[in-house]
C-alpha cells in the first residue's frame, strides 16, 4: 500500500531513530510512504495551550496538503497523531471554525482523508500473521512491556481506537517477534513528556513509578511509539530506575533482520546494546 | 452580564460544566491531582461559583498535563481537558501573570521556533527558553550527550512557504 507521511519535527532530531527504522520497516513490509510536500509542525502542546484556532490551523495546513495526494496519512509520533485528530474533529464538528481556518489558509478541508497511526497500519493492514512469518530472528529473552502513553489513544471518541484503557495491539505485534511481552497496568498512564522541561520534578517522580510498574512486572525492557515519549523515558527516571526503551520499528527491525537495524540503537540516551547483547541478539 | 460559566461554556463549545455531578472520578484518575492548587472538579465547582480570579490566576490550569485522562472517563463527557485549554487562553488574553511561569515561557518558546521556521529546531527552542526563564543550569548535562550522538541538527529545518505560516499566525492572532 501507499500512504502519505507526516514525520513531523521530532522525528527529523530526537527521534531520528523512529524515522529511520520506521522507513526500514514501511520498506519491507511494502509499505510504500510519501512525504507531505513542505510540511509544517502540528504545533503539538504549545499551541493548543495557549490558541485554540492556531492548535487547529497548524495541523489543518499539512492535512490539505497531503489531501492532494488523496491517500490516507500516516502520523508516527503520538503527538502529531493527536493533533492531527483533534483538528479532524474539529473541524467536521463546527463549520465556523472552518470557515475561520480556511480563511487563515486560504484553502479549503476536506476531510476525506483518513489520519492513521503505524501501530493501526501495520496491525490492520499488514497484520500479525505476516508480520510472524517474516520474522527471521526471534526476540528470545526480550521482556517488553508496550507502553501506548496518553496521546495516541485518547480521547477515544477522536482517536477512534477500540480497547483505549487496555489496548493490545503493541503486545500482540512483541509477542508475533518472539519476545515474552509482559502484561502491566500503565500502559495508557502519562509520562508528563509536556511538562519535561518546565516542571522537571513532578516528570521525574511520574517516570519513575512508570519504571518501577515495569520492573514490577518482571519487564527487562520498554516498548514504545513516541519520541516523546522515548525521550521522556530515557533521560528523566532517576538514574537507578532506568531501563532500555525502543521504538516498536526497532524490534520489527531487528527481528526481520533488516541490513541496518542495529544503527538506531547506538545514539539512544539509555544505551539498549548491553542488554541485546547479553541476550545475544545483536 | 455573561457569567464566567457562561463564558467559558461558550468558549468549550461541547458538554456545558453543569453536566457534571462531582463524582470526582477525574481527580481521582488526574495524573498531576496532588501537585494542583485545586483538584479539576473543585475548577468545575468555582467556575459554577464565579470564582474567576482565582481559577485563572491558580497553578491547576498550568500543571494540566492535557493526557486526557478526564475526559475519557467521565461519565457525563466533560471534557475537562478541553476546559484547562480554554482557561488558559482566558489567563493569557486577559495578560494575567502565568502561576507556573515557566510553563508558559516554554509553550512561548516552542511557538517562536515554529514562527521562525515552520519547523521546531530543538537546539533553538532550548536557547530561547533558558534566556526567557533565566534556567541556564537544567538539562545541561544532557545537551551535550545529544550533541554527541548526533540527535541535534546544527542547522535549523525550515518549511519552505513561510508565507503561509506567517499568515497562520497573523490570522489567528487573539489580540
Ligand atoms: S508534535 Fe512535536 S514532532 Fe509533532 S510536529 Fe509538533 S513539534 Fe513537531
Ligand atoms: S510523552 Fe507522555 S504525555 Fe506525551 S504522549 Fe507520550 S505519554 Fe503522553
Ligand atoms: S468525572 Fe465528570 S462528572 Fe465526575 S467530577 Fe469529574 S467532571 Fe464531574
Ligand atoms: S488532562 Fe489535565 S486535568 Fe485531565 S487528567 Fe490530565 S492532567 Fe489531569
């Protein structure tokens, strides 16, 4: 399949590891992306914090420009994911926001693209079973727990996924890679990624009881699909708290025995290699 | 007179507050509840009572992490979250000084690098938030790790049509 792709700022920094191994598995599971011409960030919490009709604008200017390519699209980071359906909702909710928005753009929304994030497009369009049957080197002796974080799900009635307070579809993606996922109760639990830097304190205390959830739950590692969230995970818990966190598209990766997959894992702030290679897995 | 409730009803534009029946299943499930001034339903309640100052002026709008925990647990839909949005917007239109300060120079910081860009450039951002909030000594162990490994692009990505996020801006100006 092709869809329309919407890196967003993250993933061109901090999360370039995301990008990358997002590429790498779209690559070989034939998933075929194209970039949003000249896209702009989505604004993420700066702008809906503080001006409602920007929050809306600055995702709506991307989505009309993908709607040129009349494909769905597809948003990686959970933040921009949000934006991106709030903004949907929006708009299709109240015509004179509409018309104020496309007066900001001068363009019109037509709203007949569907915003999709690679947990939905791989799950659903690809599916379990593929994905299993390309595996080339099982996770043995990987213990993930997936950590979904706030913005991908909620709120249900814009995100639109099923199964929002104990979704499954991360579990059931690890367990297809030969890992041993392990079952927790903080998957949907926030981070505190957008306060990480102004409040760091209260982040610091928020992360930590996330690590010690997964530790509890006899987790040696931390499966993720935000680079905010990443970022959050690896650099606030207290230094004896952390844990080695990746990216899903890492371990698809890996497990596929893709040519590059082991260069993401060398600029992560919590170093993961140490323990893949304990595991004998790099 | 519009009362307060009244106007940030209108400003929400979805489940009007008086839905809710203080069950107090959002505080409960609130993230950030111990560190608040006042717990989201107790907002509800002094909103109900006209209590406006303090509500804008309170540290609660500020440490609302928006995770949406409320909203998708309330049995009336209140979209509380939604609320926290629209009371800030009143705090900041009204140019009263921001409880959690430093909350608000990074959202200011954040906008500037898009304003400039089209794109956030995170080295830029970081820059332009220390010299607002005079924090120069947080994080600074860890920018030059990030620096290291590469994860800090030296040149600022741009959008190309600056014209239109210019214009984004302009048209969506508050006051
Ligand atoms: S949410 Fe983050 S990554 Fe996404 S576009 Fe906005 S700033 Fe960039
Ligand atoms: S970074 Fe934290 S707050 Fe942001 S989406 Fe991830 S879990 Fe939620
Ligand atoms: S959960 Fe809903 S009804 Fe209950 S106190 Fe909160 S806002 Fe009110
Ligand atoms: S959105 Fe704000 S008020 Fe609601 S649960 Fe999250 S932090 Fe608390």
């Amino acid at each position: 399949m092709k869809v329309s792709y919407y890196p967003g700022c993250s993933l061109h920094a901090m999360g370039k590891e995301y990008d990358l191994s997002m590429k790498a598995v779209s690559r070989a599971l034939d998933i075929e992306l194209k970039e949003i011409e000249d896209w702009s960030c989505c604004g993420a919490s700066a702008a809906h914090n503080t001006n409602f009709d920007l929050s809306i604008a600055l995702p709506a200017r991307n989505l009309i420009a993908a709607e040129k390519d009349a494909m769905d699209v597809m948003v990686p980071c959970a933040a921009c994911f949000n934006r991106f359906k709030m903004a949907e909702h929006h708009l299709k909710a109240d015509k004179d926001l509409k018309a104020r928005i496309e007066g900001a753009l001068g363009a019109k929304y037509q709203g007949g693209i569907a915003i999709r994030n690679p947990i939905d497009v791989i799950y659903n369009e690809i599916g379990i079973d593929a994905l299993a049957a390309k595996v080339v080197k099982p996770m043995t002796g990987l213990k993930p727990v997936s950590y979904y974080g706030c913005l991908l799900l909620r709120p249900p009635n814009v995100c639109q996924f099923e199964n929002y307070e104990n979704p499954f579809m991360l579990d059931k993606m690890m367990g297809a890679l030969g890992a041993d996922v392990k079952n927790w109760s903080y998957k949907t639990d926030c981070c505190g990624g957008s306060l990480s830097v102004s409040k760091t304190a209260i982040v610091v205390e928020m992360c930590d009881k996330l690590m010690a959830g997964a530790k509890e739950a006899g987790a040696n590692c931390v499966v993720t699909a935000c680079p905010m969230c990443m970022a959050n995970l690896e650099m606030r818990p207290s230094p004896n708290m952390k844990m080695p966190v990746f990216y899903f598209t890492e371990l698809i990766s890996l497990a596929l025995g893709l040519p590059d997959a082991k260069d993401t894992l060398k600029s992560h702030l919590t170093d993961p290699q140490p323990l893949l290679n304990q595991l004998r897995l790099i | 007179m519009e009362t307060f409730l009244e106007e940030v009803n209108k400003k929400i534009h979805g489940v009007p507050l008086q839905a809710c029946y203080h069950c107090r299943k959002c505080s409960a499930g609130c993230p950030v509840a111990s560190h608040m001034e006042y717990n989201p339903n107790k907002i509800i309640k002094m909103i109900q009572n006209g209590q406006k100052d303090k509500v804008l002026s309170s540290s609660t709008i500020w440490l609302c992490l928006s995770c949406e925990t409320c909203i998708t647990r309330c049995p009336n839909e209140v979209d509380i979250a939604r609320m926290m949005d629209v009371l800030r917007q009143m705090a900041i239109e009204e140019g009263r000084a921001a409880k959690e300060a430093n909350v608000l120079k990074f959202h200011e910081a954040f906008l500037s690098s898009i304003k400039f860009g089209g794109r956030v450039h995170e080295m830029l951002m970081t820059v332009h938030y220390k010299l607002k909030s005079g924090d120069f000594f947080s994080d600074v162990d860890i920018a030059p790790s990030m620096f290291l490994k590469g994860k800090l692009a030296l040149l600022p990505p741009r959008t190309k049509d600056m014209k239109s996020i210019k214009n984004i801006f302009e048209k969506t100006k508050t006051k």
